[in-house]
C-alpha cells in the first residue's frame, strides 16, 4: 500500500503518502487513498484532516512520471487528470479544515495538492515549486485554478509561469505557505491547530460554507475542468513527450 490513514488523539485523520523510495510521488493508489481520506474525514468524529509524506526529504514530488508515462494521448490523459482534480475538488470543498504539512520538497502536483489545502505548514529549509511549465504542460490537476483563487493574480502569475522552485521563506512572503516550522513535523502541525480546533466543529464548517458557496457561485468545477481538458492536450504534445523520455532516462542511469 503506498498510503497510511491514522486517527491521532487530538481528533484529526492524519493521511501520509509512503512512498518515500519515489520521493511520495502520487500513483493511482495514492489516488485510492486520497479518496478514501476524504471520505473517512466526512465522520463527526473527526474534526479536521493532515496531508503529509513519508521520511523528511519529500512531501510530494507529483504525478509519478514511471507510472504516468505509459498515457500517451489527450484521452489517455484526461482520464488521470480527471480523476485526480476530482480528488482535489472534493479536499478543497471539505467542509472541515485541512492541512497540507510539508516535510519535505513539494514539486509540481504536490504542489497542487498542498495548494488544495486550507492551510499550507513547511518545515524550515524546504524548497517547493510549479515546475509544470519545464515539462512543457501545465498544471493539469485544477492546481493552477485553484491557486488563482487563493493568491493575489500577480503572485500566483509569478508562481506558476516562471515555474521556478522556491524556498519555503519565498513562499511564505508571496502567502502560498502559512507557517515554517522547525521541529517535527507533527508536533508543530498539532501546535498549529491547536487554536483552530479549540473552536466548535459546527463554526469552523460554517465558515469553510462561505468560501466553497462563493466557489460554486464562480463555477470553479467548471474552470477546473477546462484547465485539466488544455493540459490534456498539451501531455499529448512532442516536447512533453520528450521531457518524460528524458526524465526517465536521468532515473534509469542512476
């Protein structure tokens, strides 16, 4: 199994990646695991749900390019992004707070996925980026939209453009990540939450209500969508293509 769902003490669902040998890069397991998190998360019990990754050198590296590579067409693709911006559509609109708890470098679709978190924690050091504009495609799982939505225009321009990795301290200037922490990873999240869920459950869903309503207002399902449908047409493209054979070959004379 390439994912862990716990319950720790303080009430949340704690979802880890464990993938650590392939840097927590999200295959269609993961994907399964995503889905059952979210699902799990949905219990009264639980009052809000962490995202984080194995070990403490990445929290996500993205699509695992290994797996991904065999789509070679719009088709082969949309199906992937689909489902996976599914995922995140359904994380983003949770109606309880959720952390992505960064403990490690977030590359690309991790990036997306913290980014469809509430709340953004890194440890101190790390380095996370969009880089999908060097793979010649965008951002592919509603990353991109959903960034837009969260950042002032001109920052997340800025992020996803120059697609560039940038340091935890840059990021957290610019208002992508809000906390650096330097101690471990789960003692500092927990320190975090601790005034959040000191609130009643009932307040705290009651507020996530006004943002996924002004979200539903926008139609942002549906820019999502036309997001993942023109990178599925650029993953069908040569230089992509290309990039992938590269990468791959890098991994292979390792």
């Amino acid at each position: 199994m390439s994912y862990s769902i716990e319950k720790r003490n303080m009430g949340y669902l704690l979802f880890t990646i464990t993938r650590s040998e392939k840097r927590n890069a999200i295959n269609y397991d993961v994907m399964h695991g995503l889905t059952e998190a979210i699902s799990l998360a949905n219990d009264p019990a639980i009052n809000a749900l962490v995202i984080t990754g194995e070990g403490d050198q990445a929290f996500c590296s993205g699509g695992d390019l290994s797996v991904f590579n065999q789509l070679q067409t719009k088709e082969e693709a949309y199906a992937m992004l689909s489902k996976m911006s599914q995922i995140l559509y359904s994380l983003l609109t949770m109606t309880k707070p959720t952390i992505a708890l960064l403990n490690g470098t977030a590359i690309g679709g991790g990036c997306e996925l913290a980014a469809a978190c509430d709340f953004r924690l890194a440890r101190e050091g790390i380095s996370a980026g969009f880089v999908q504009g060097k793979q010649a495609i965008t951002t592919g799982w509603g990353g991109g939209t959903i960034l837009a939505e969260k950042l002032p225009t001109v920052r997340s321009m800025k992020l996803l453009m120059e697609a560039e990795i940038q340091t935890a301290e840059y990021l957290r200037e610019v208002g992508f990540i809000d906390h650096i922490y330097s101690n471990k990873p789960i003692t500092a999240c927990e320190a975090y939450m601790k005034k959040l869920l000191a609130v009643d459950l009932e307040v705290l869903e009651s507020y996530k209500m006004i943002w996924i309503q002004k979200w539903e207002e926008s139609k942002l399902r549906e820019r999502i969508e036309k997001e993942v449908r023109k990178c599925s047409v650029l993953w069908e493209s040569d230089s992509h293509h290309k990039y992938v054979q590269n990468f791959i070959s890098k991994k292979t004379q390792k």
